[in-house]
C-alpha cells in the first residue's frame, strides 16, 4: 500500500517538474522575443564599429579651407605654407651704385586673421599674418661667396575673394637680413629688409594652390654702419602654397 502511495506521489511531483520546466522555458522564450521586438523598434545608434557607418561621419568632421564655397574667403582657422624659388633684377636707383642681380627661395607660414572682412564689397576679403624665412645669393655683378643672404621677415597679406580659383592678394613686410653684399652699398653683415608686392593663387586643388608674386625689396642698416647707400630689387617668384 505504501509502496503504490510513493509511485503515486513521485508521479506527480515529475509531472509538477515537468509542468514548471516547460512553463520556465517558455517564460525565457516569451522575454527574447519581446526584447529582440524591442531592440528592432528602437531608431538605429549613429554609433558604432561598422566601418560603413564610422566613415560617413569621418568625412562630414573634415572642413573646407572656404567660408561659402571656392573663392568666397577663408575661413578663420586656416593655416597656409609656401614653398617660393624666383630672381630678383637688381636697380642701380634710390641712392644704390651697383644693380645687384639675386637668385631667391624661401619658406612662409601664414595664419588668416579672422573672418572675411567687407562683405558685399569690391575689397571682400582676409588678412593673413605670415612670416617668411628666405635666403640667396648675388650673381651680378659678383658671383663669389662673399654674395650670400638670408633673412627673417613678418608679413601682413590680404586675400581678395573672388568667388573663383583665383585669389590676387597685396603684400607688405619688414624683417632683419645677414649679408656677405659689401662695399660699395653696404658696410655690414645685419641689414634691415623692407618688402611690398602683389600676387596671386591659383588653386589647382580644393587645399592647394600654385603662387606667383612680384614684389620690391630694400635693403639697408639705417645707418648702422657705412656706407648705408642700400640694395634695391624687383622680385619675381613663383611656388607652391598648402592651406589647411
């Protein structure tokens, strides 16, 4: 009798087992279903690791050099580096007895100084802060070492926009020069310089830009040394500039 009692009762405890397992299972079936519904509702994260979605967003981070668009003025974090090479034709003018023929290169770095100025006007533009390293040598009338130059000088540019991929722009600076040119112009190694010219970009590229400029270049000490009568020439050159 006990015996038929405990089959009995172990029955039904395995089908009570049974009954909560598969009511277990279920329950867990009914939640992953009602979280993937969820996760499937939900509007798509822009973040994540899926190279496809990251490099959209990669490119929409990378500003333009251009306030409005090609030639309608810089914006005002943009940087810009040149790389020049020219010659200068020397003016036996202005106090000097030798005209003084150079061969020139040079490397600036340049900032813009805020936003475009003169909207709506003719002169719309940007000013530009730069300084320019250069250096040389004479090859008229003397060719010798005793002709080399170099020379530090800060400039202040200012960029017309346009509204193409040309941008003409007027230029102005004075720096200090070191010098081997002598008698009968110059008495001294330091020299000042003074610089004013005209030019103009032509972008080849969206950030890039081929630069030509002719500019007049005076050198002098102020009367530092004798004789103090100065050099005097007109300078072309032509290079390349990167803005970014």
């Amino acid at each position: 009798m006990k015996r038929n009692e405990t089959l009995t009762f172990n029955r039904r405890l395995s089908s009570v087992s049974s009954r909560t397992v598969h009511l277990f299972w279920l329950t867990v079936l009914c939640v992953g279903v009602a979280s993937v519904w969820r996760i499937e509702a939900q509007p798509t994260s822009p973040f994540t690791n899926d190279v496809s979605m990251t490099q959209p967003a990669l490119q929409a981070v990378s500003e333009s050099i251009w306030e409005h668009g090609v030639g309608e003025g810089f914006r005002p974090t943009v940087h810009t580096l040149s790389v020049e090479a020219g010659v200068g034709l020397g003016m036996a003018a202005f106090g000097s007895r030798e005209a003084h023929d150079l061969a020139l290169g040079s490397l600036s770095y340049g900032h813009m100084l805020g936003p475009v100025h003169g909207e709506s006007h003719w002169y719309r533009g940007n000013f530009e802060w730069r300084v320019e390293l250069f250096g040389g040598m004479q090859y008229h009338p003397d060719v010798g070492t005793d002709g080399w130059l170099i020379g530090l000088t800060p400039h202040l540019r200012y960029n017309f926009a346009t509204g193409t991929r040309w941008i003409p722009f007027i230029d102005g600076g004075a720096g200090v020069t070191a010098t081997g040119i002598s008698h009968p112009d110059l008495g001294g190694t330091f020299e000042f310089n003074l610089q004013a010219g005209v030019g103009v970009h032509w972008f080849v590229r969206d950030n890039l830009a081929l630069t030509g400029e002719v500019k007049y270049m005076h050198l002098s000490c102020a009367g530092i040394d004798k004789p103090n009568l100065g050099v005097n020439d007109v300078i072309g050159m032509i290079g390349l500039t990167w803005f970014f």
